[in-house]
C-alpha cells in the first residue's frame, strides 16, 4: 500500500469519517495507479472508494475497463457495476458498515449528487461534501513524480526547439499550434496537457489567446505556451520569440519580463509564501512602469494536472514546502502591440530551487 | 432571436420559472451560437442566464473571451464578470427581479451549486434544478443542422479511405489511431468528437477497446470507429475491415452485421420507437445465435454532442421525430475471436429514414 493511501485514510480517521468516494481523475490515478479517464464531466471510467478503517480500497467500474483495473490499480479491490453504480454502492454501503460518507463535491455533478442524498437518506448514512483532501497530499512531489516531471519538461524542450527550428512568417498561428501538438504525440507524449497557445503581434497582448488563422510576421514577438502530458505528469513552458531582428522595444520588454523571472526563481524557496514569491517578481515589472499590463499571478504548481497548487499570487499566504513544482511565467500585455511571456518550471527545495528547464531560446539577449 | 430561444423562454414560464443558467457548453452553443469552451469541468468560458419575459439574454464570461462572446452570441448581452461570476450573478438577480430560477443540474459542479444555494437563501431566490430543458429541444434537428452534420459524416468518410488506402499490416492499433485524427485535422475538422477506437482481432471483442501497441495483422478483423466535429457537429462511423482475405467466419458475421443494419435502417422512421428499432436489428442477431454477443444498444442520437438523444435501446418507449439523427451500429464479439461492428448515421423522417453514409467498405460482402 502507497503512503499516500495510509495518508488520507488516516485524514478521514481523523474527521471521524469512514470512507471517501474519489472521483477526480487525477486523485483516482495518484492514489490506485490506475490511469483510465473518459474526458467526460460524468467520468464514468471508476470511481475509488477507500476505507478509513485500513481495509483495502475499492475500485469501482464497468466491464470495459475491468482488465485495465485489475492490472493497474495494485492492492485494490476491483468491482464491477454492470447494474450501474448506486446499485454496487448501495450495497457496500452496507456491507463494509459506512455510516458516514464523504464524496470530492468539486467533481462530483449537482444530479448525481441529488442521487447519491437520497440513498444517503434512506441508509441513514452521513454525506460529507469534501473539496482538496487529495490535492493537498498531491503538492509535495516524491522522487519518483520530479523525476516523471522533468522528463515531460525536457520532451516539451525537444518538442519545442524542433518546431522553432521549422518556424517561418506567412506560417499562421493555427498551424503552427498544431504542428506542435503532432510533434508532442510522435515523441511520444500522452498528449497536450492544455490547448498550445499561438500569439503572434498584437494577439500576443491576451495572456490566453486562442490560436487564430493570423499569419505570423518578422519583426513581432510570437508567444508560445506548451505543454505535454507523459506518464500522467505534466510541463508548461511559454517562449516568446521573434523571427529576424526584433526592434528595441521588443528586446526591453522581454529582457524586463526575464529580470523578473529571474528575481521570483531566486526568492522561491521552501518557507517562503506564494505571495511573497510573486510579489518580488512583480515588483521588478511595476518598478519598470508596467504593473497594470501583468494582470495574472506568477505561477502555479504542476503535477497530474497541469493547474494546480500551490499558487504563486497574492492570494496564497501559505508557506511553500520542499518537493512542490511550480511555474514562473512572468508577462507584459500591450493592447494594440503584443505581449512577453516567459515560463520555467522549478522544484522548491529546502535553500533554492532547482529548475527543470534547460531551453534558453530569447531568454537572456 | 432564434426560435430555440423562444421555446426555452416559453418552457421556463409555463415551469413558473424567471430564468436559467445554461452552462453544458453544446446547449449554450445551440442557443447563442457561442463556440468558445474551455474542456475542463468547471468550464469558465461563460454561462447563458436566460429570462423567462422575453428580454434580451446575457452571456457572462471573463475578458478573455470578450471579443469572442461580442462576435458570436447575436441578440446577447455580453457582460463580463472581473470579479468573479457570482458577484455579478448577485446583482443580476436583483436587477432583473428573479424569484424563481432554474440551474443545468447535470452540468453544475456539486460544490459550485453550494454557493448558488447560499446566494439563492441569502436572496431568497427559489433554486430549481433543472436537467435536459435544453437537450430535449436540441433532439429534431433543423435543416441547416442535418446539412452540418452531413458534412461531417463526408469528411469523415473521406479520412476513413485516406486512412484506409495506407493500411498495412505491421502498424499498430494506436499509430492507426493517431493517423485518423491527424488526418481529420488534415481536412479542417476541429477534432475528433471521441477518442478512435482502432480494435484488431481479439481486441475487437471489447466494444470500447482503447487502441494498443499490438500490430494489426492479415485475415483478422479490424474495427475502426472514428468521428469528428466540424463547425460544432458530430460524426460517428464504424466499418470492419480485413487486410488480405477474410476467412469463412469473418465474412459470416461482417454478413449478419449488416443485415441486422439493414433491417434497423428499414424499421427506422418517424412514429416509431427507439426500442422498436432496436428489437428489429437485434432479433436477427439472436436468431443466428448471437444474442449474447451483442451487448450494447443499437444507436444513439448525434448532433452537438456525439452521444445524445433519441437513444435506440430497449429503455427507449418514446416515439421517433422527424428530424433526429441516429447511429444504426449493431456489433457482434466474440471473446477470444475479436468483432465485428458497422455503423452508419441516418436522419429521421415521416416514411423512413435517409442514410448519411455513401461509403461502403466492407459493408456488401
């Protein structure tokens, strides 16, 4: 049995809760192994439930990915529905003696909620809304999940510079979006973790452009946000790059945003808080004349999901930990001219931390 | 203002209803042609807030999607929510006096429906639950709908030969897989509107085989189900196709697949029911002793969402309306043999039905 499965029984011990019903598809991967997703809002690929009182957890799908189940997902106990869910769930409900029950109320829909208080109603069973129980054991990384990290980091690295290498004007930002996602897939990737973001001139000047049918043009900074997801785990980096000489202005704006990327990697350590992080980094932009054109946080923590905590923004006052991985993408939006945007991805540690990314394209010019 | 539009406003006044909030992200299209989604479950590119009395809709979103929402949703008011969509949520309900309103329970999060029920006592605004309002109205499809999805069963026709014309063995069943939806991309779709299923022989005994590393091989049967979206409508086709020569067995059953196909396209039309059809199909299967072997239903519905409404099962009382469009995919699986299943989309009418699909790979045998 994983720690972190001994680690949220324990947190429900604790709540005098007796089991949790895990729906959120990454929660499900990082406490069974078991990788299966529908990429539906029902998600009817399983759903775990693990038992406070140390017995082994259930895994509960349907016959279409029972072989799947029973291979990945060690130390689980796999059950099928084929009278669908309520019916397996009410019966366990009996026999495993859950009189109170916790569910993820942030991916867990309204209607089937409704269901799901009703047999809770009628078994006189205790339904617990919970939210983070499992993200929270997520954000501290192990050994083995950087290790998987920086491999997503260094294959969107290669993915990157091989697309930069084939980069022309006239090419339009759908296009090259694209090409990088089908140059993820034959490298190999599970695929993007998120849509590739293509801003070329003044599109550049939305921090989450779509990629439109726009020409990219010499001369203008092309803002280019990717990620791939490998073995589960996720990278993000963002390079803004000029194809030909870029002008002056061009040249301070990126030469700013990268003296503030450099200030928030310095001041990211472990017992700083995410707030202070992104404070340094902002200040370094606002000193400079351009605190109204960053209007989104410094970072955020990758894992499983390629959005999740810790936050580096004014909202997080929490101390940061060793074996967290965040972002710090910095940027400068002009309306009407364009944008920067640099992203890296670090692991805190106890003193520093240390960065995944090893691509320099435009950084330091 | 279209006329969906007004039956949702009829709808929710006969429910004594003021207004609702749409946010499944195809009902928000179909009623303000608004395309822009974000793929997650929170899904924050915008919700609909529609009002019973006939007065202009809005559409609330954030600033990234400003433009878009301007450009797109005719007839809406776009406003934005910079500090969040229940602040501005709040002073809409005051502004526009609503008492009564009605939520897509089956396309709220558990937990975002928590704070909807907090504003709502606060306000004392009654909170209705509502599911399938919108969807039931998206089932009879307009001409201009069947001549979208059309196009999307011809494109996708077109990319099944493509694909079909590099078949050889040796590939495996994902690079197959991934050449699909490359290829749809190739031809401007927006994507595939399900992961492709590529199952070569005995992996095709599973209805919803994932594709694999295994290599597709001579004489065995491959089951290719691929659909994609373009301009926001759905495909879905399924052929079984054999490199080289089938043996006896496989022309056999390719043979009782399709004239159970045959004979649920010939029982298909308007004043019928969905289970009436899928009785029809399924009785030539289990009269050739393979009852057992087919485990699912016969059809669904396809339009904005590529499983929706009519289904063709034996759940399905309801009578058939001119206008719906549906898969007719009996199947046949043989555990340790593999399967065979074919699928075509046909539209509804008065008389009978009018098939989309022209390919006929492997059909006529």
């Amino acid at each position: 049995m994983q720690p972190a499965l001994d680690r949220i029984q324990r947190g429900l011990a604790r709540r005098k809760l007796d089991a949790l019903l895990v729906t959120q598809p990454e929660n499900r991967r990082y406490l069974s192994g078991y990788t299966a997703t529908d990429h539906s809002i029902a998600e009817t690929s399983g759903i775990l439930l693990i038992l406070a009182n140390g017995k082994a957890p259930y895994l509960l799908t349907d016959s279409r990915y029972e072989l799947q189940a029973e291979a990945e997902a060690k130390g689980f106990r796999v059950k099928l529905y084929p009278r669908g869910f309520f019916v397996l769930l009410r019966r366990l409900l009996s026999s495993e003696k859950i009189k109170h029950l916790a569910f993820e109320s942030h991916y867990f829909l309204h209607s089937t909620a409704q269901i799901l208080e009703k047999i809770a109603r009628e078994k006189r069973v205790g339904l617990v809304p919970l939210t983070g129980l499992v993200e929270e054991l997520r954000l501290q990384k192990s050994g083995e999940e950087v290790a998987r990290i920086e491999a997503a980091v260094r294959m969107n690295e290669a993915v990157f510079r091989e697309v930069y290498q084939s980069l022309r004007s006239g090419q339009t930002e759908k296009e090259v979006a694209q090409r990088i996602e089908n140059t993820m897939r034959a490298h190999g990737a599970e695929g993007p973790s998120f849509d590739t973001i293509v801003a070329a001139g003044p599109n550049g000047a939305l921090p989450h452009a779509v990629p439109t049918a726009r020409a990219i043009q010499k001369g203008e900074p092309i803002i280019i946000d990717m990620g791939l997801r490998l073995a589960g785990y996720c990278s993000d980096m963002t390079r803004t790059v000029v194809l030909g000489t870029p002008d002056s202005r061009t040249v301070a704006m990126i030469r700013l945003v990268r003296k503030a990327q450099l200030a928030g990697l310095k001041a990211l350590k472990a017992g700083v808080s995410g707030m202070a992080v992104d404070k340094v980094a902002r200040s370094v932009i606002e000193q400079a004349g351009h605190g109204d054109h960053f209007g989104h946080s410094l970072g955020h923590g990758v894992g499983l999901n390629v959005h999740e905590g810790p936050a580096l923004s004014y909202r997080n006052r929490k101390q940061l930990l060793a074996g967290m991985v965040v972002t710090v993408e910095p940027g400068v939006y002009l309306p009407g001219w364009g944008g920067v945007r640099l992203e890296n991805m670090a692991v805190v540690e106890e003193s520093g931390c240390r960065l995944l990314n090893h691509d320099t394209t435009f950084l330091d010019l």
